[in-house]
C-alpha cells in the first residue's frame, strides 16, 4: 500500500497483508468475508465455495492462514449449488446468538437471495435455509444486486438486522439502493453515490458505526474506497452518506470486494478486506489489514 505497516494511510493505520494463493481449484473468487473468533475467518466465493481459515498474526502483522477448509455451498435439499446462475455468492456475515457464532448469512447475485447455513467449529454446513428479502429485490435477476450484507452489533441503533447493500440498481436517484432485514428495523434505505465507485460489501464497527468498501476499475486500474457511516444514519428511509477514510489506486490495489471487522485479544478492532481474483492468473488475492487511529491511541 505504500506505506509501511504501523504507518497511516489517509484515515486508517496499516498493518500488513498476505498475497494468497493455492492449488485447489475451489480456491479463487473470494467476495465476502467475516470473523467467528479473533482468528477463525469464513469466506466465500463467487463459484459458490465457503472457504474458512485461521490467520494468524506475528507480532500484529498477518503472517499465514492456516487450517484452511474449502466446502462446497449447497442448496436447501442438501446438494451443491447446480449452476452459476445460483452459485454467485458475494457477502456473508457470522450470526451470533448467546454471544455464540452460531451460523452464516450469505448474499447472492442473480439468482438474487439471501439463505442462512450452520456454523460448526468456525466451518458452515448443512443445507441452505432461505431468509426472506423485499420482492422488490428478489425480483431482480442481474450481477448488481446482493453485493454488500451485514448484521448489526448489539450497540448499533438496529442491533440485529441485516443491511444488504445493492451494487448497482437504485430506488432514489444518486444512491444505491439499501434494505434492512429486521423485526422493528425493516425497510429500505439509501447509499449516496460518492466517488464513481460502486459498493462490494461492508461490515459494522462494535460501536455501530458502519463500513462500506467501495471499487472501480477504470483505465485498467483498480480503486479501493472505504467509508465510514455514523451508526445514526443506518435506519430505514435515510441516506447513508459518511465520510472516504480511505481511497488507493494503482499497483498495490486489486479488486477488493470483502471487508469485516474483529476485536482482538488486546481489546483492539482490525479491519481486514479481501480482493476477488475471478480467478485470473493477472489479478491478486490479497487479504490487507488496517485500524482506526483512534482505536491506536486508545491502546
């Protein structure tokens, strides 16, 4: 990126990263991801494939992702995802009940849904159960749709509920359109455009506060931006605006389509994104690491 670890770029401080890669065919295409523990991450990929894993850090710095499982994702009677149309999973987050994580939701593409899977051991399994979305959405049959999707911390205003982000379909002009997913928070909600960038996922901060990674590729150069939104402005009929904490371009970019967030053992948040590859022998998988200054100064 740049910089050196422990230096800031524009508004976060870098920590490193690892280029991943293996020989398994499966292994490719990662476009979501999210933490169960402080190590123990869970991914997918757009040829629907769970890929779940240890990274493990050496002092503060990724170092390797260890214990790695490539599981297919199947469909409600148990069975692997028959087509394309039906495998582009983008998002997911871990679901904790009982301050347990307990199963993943997982955001699709085209066939364009949202289905839950258990979570055993930090490893999804078993059969698809489908959660229920706007029709308005479900509707919707293209590569633009359920890009972005997670689930509300305890201290967020709408604790609980799924946010599913759109990519690239708008219900008010010169926004994204947005949707909540809960029992006193449904209802659709607005991303401002900002930056000629579309949306590939986001993730809460523990305080509510909202991140959203954002990507162009334009004159065969990839852009990652990154904001922050108040937890305020994550309510049914607002438009999300925040602030650019980050914005890059050039070599060391690739196609990041995956942000999460996890606490680490000193108390401290990270910010971890992931770069798809499409499975292209020109582009990276890349898994970067960055925090809040705020959250450095405060250790």
């Amino acid at each position: 990126m740049g910089v050196s670890p422990g230096g800031t770029i524009d508004g976060l401080v870098y920590h490193g990263g690892l280029q991943l890669a293996s020989g398994h065919p499966g292994f490719g295409g990662l476009s979501g991801l999210s933490f169960a523990s402080d190590t123990r991450l869970v991914m997918v990929t757009d040829e629907g494939h769970f890929v779940s894993g240890d990274l493990m850090l050496d002092e503060g710095r990724p170092a390797a992702l260890d214990n790695v499982e490539i599981d297919a994702i199947l469909n409600s009677s148990g069975q692997p995802l028959p087509r394309k149309f039906a495998r582009d999973s983008e998002s997911i987050d871990v679901v904790f009940r009982n301050g347990r994580p307990d199963a993943v939701r997982v955001g699709f593409e085209n066939l364009t849904r949202v289905a839950e899977f258990s979570l055993v051991d930090g490893r999804p399994e078993g059969p698809a159960t489908e959660i229920a979305i706007p029709d308005w959405l479900s509707r919707l049959r293209t590569n633009e749709t359920i890009e972005s999707l997670c689930m509300a911390p305890p201290a967020s205003p709408v604790a609980g509920s799924t946010l599913l982000i759109t990519e690239g379909h708008s219900l008010e002009p010169g926004s994204w359109a947005a949707t909540l997913l809960g029992v006193r928070d449904r209802g659709d909600l607005h991303l401002a455009q900002q930056g000629r960038v579309n949306p590939t996922d986001c993730a809460f901060l523990a305080n509510g506060d909202l991140l959203v990674v954002e990507r162009s590729f334009m004159f065969l150069t990839f852009t990652v931006q990154i904001r922050l939104i108040p937890a305020e402005e994550v309510r049914p009929g607002a438009m999300m605006t925040g602030e650019v904490i980050l914005r890059a371009s050039g070599g060391d970019v690739d196609n990041f389509e995956g942000i999460a967030t996890r606490i680490l053992p000193d108390g401290s948040e990270r910010i971890t994104i992931v770069s798809d590859d499409n499975f292209l022998g020109l582009q990276r998988t890349l898994l970067l690491e960055f925090s809040l200054p705020q959250d450095e100064a405060d250790r």
